[in-house]
C-alpha cells in the first residue's frame, strides 16, 4: 500500500518557486518546460523550497541551453559535498526546440527567461519563456489595465450586479 500512495503522491506538480517580476518586465510570448541537470544537495535543497529565480536568464551555447543566475542555497545537512548556490545548471530540451530557441533570440532580439521552478513527477523542472522586454509605456499601461479591473470589480461587488 505505501508504494502505491508514493506513486500517486509524485504525480502531481508541486511548486517550488516562481519569478512574478518576469510577467510584468517582459512580455511572454511562448513557454516551454525543459528538465534540469542537477547535482543531488540541489535537488534536496529544492525540494525544501529554497530557491530565487530574480535576475536569472538562460541561454544557448554550442547546441546546448544553459540557465544562469538561479540561485539555489546550499543543503543545510550536507557536509563536505555541497553545490555552489548560482552554478551554471544544464537545460533539457529536445535538438529541435533548441534550434527553435536559437533562431529567435539571435534574429529577434527575444529572451530566455526562466518563470517556475518545480517537481513533475518527481523530477526538477523549469518553464522557461520566449519573452520582449516591455519599455516603461507598456508597463504603466499594464498597470493601468490592471488598477481598472481591480475598480470595475469593486463596484460591481457594490452594487451587487452580477
């Protein structure tokens, strides 16, 4: 019986963290999900939640895809071999996303942005975003969109229109 709770339990996704910046600096265009090549202390730490996405990006370098800036804290029971918090982490893509990927950020000008990190199944996993950077207009447009709904919404609570 506690196999079979196991396997049920690792099919959900859990959350480990996310980047809530990214959605209002950049524009996102596509996502993908892509596995993480991780040492076995970052992926304990991960499972304790201790993890930062801010001010992380990804990259494609020689055919390969590469995440830079995610910061995962080193295991608090780990003794001698313990990961440095912001190495350079190996995506997993498959070749012809990788090309995909290649091809627009080099002719457009987009960005690879990393939004969650999670557990799939078990395993490590992070959604990363085709994104364009908004300028300062988009952003208080955005916000002015946003502030408006917000108003809407509490007027019709109000006056309890439906």
């Amino acid at each position: 019986m506690g196999q079979k709770k196991e396997a049920i339990k690792g099919k959900g996704i859990r959350l480990v963290c996310q980047n809530k910046k990214a959605y209002h600096n950049y524009e996102i265009l596509e996502t993908f999900e892509a596995g993480m090549v991780l040492l076995g202390t970052e992926v304990k730490s991960l499972r304790e939640g201790r993890a930062n996405l801010k001010d992380s990006y990804a990259r494609v370098k020689k055919g390969e895809i590469y995440l830079y800036g995610l910061h995962i804290s080193p295991y608090t029971h780990a003794s001698y071999d313990n990961h440095e918090a912001e190495r350079v982490r190996k995506l997993l893509l498959h070749r012809y996303e990788i090309k995909r990927l290649l091809g627009k950020t080099q002719e457009r000008g987009f960005s690879l942005i990393p939004l969650k990190v999670y557990f799939k199944e078990g395993r490590a996993k992070v959604e990363l975003a085709l994104a364009r950077g908004k300028k300062l207009f988009d952003k208080r447009e955005t916000l002015k969109r946003k502030e408006e709904a917000r108003e809407m919404e509490r007027l019709r609570k109000r006056h309890k229109v439906s």
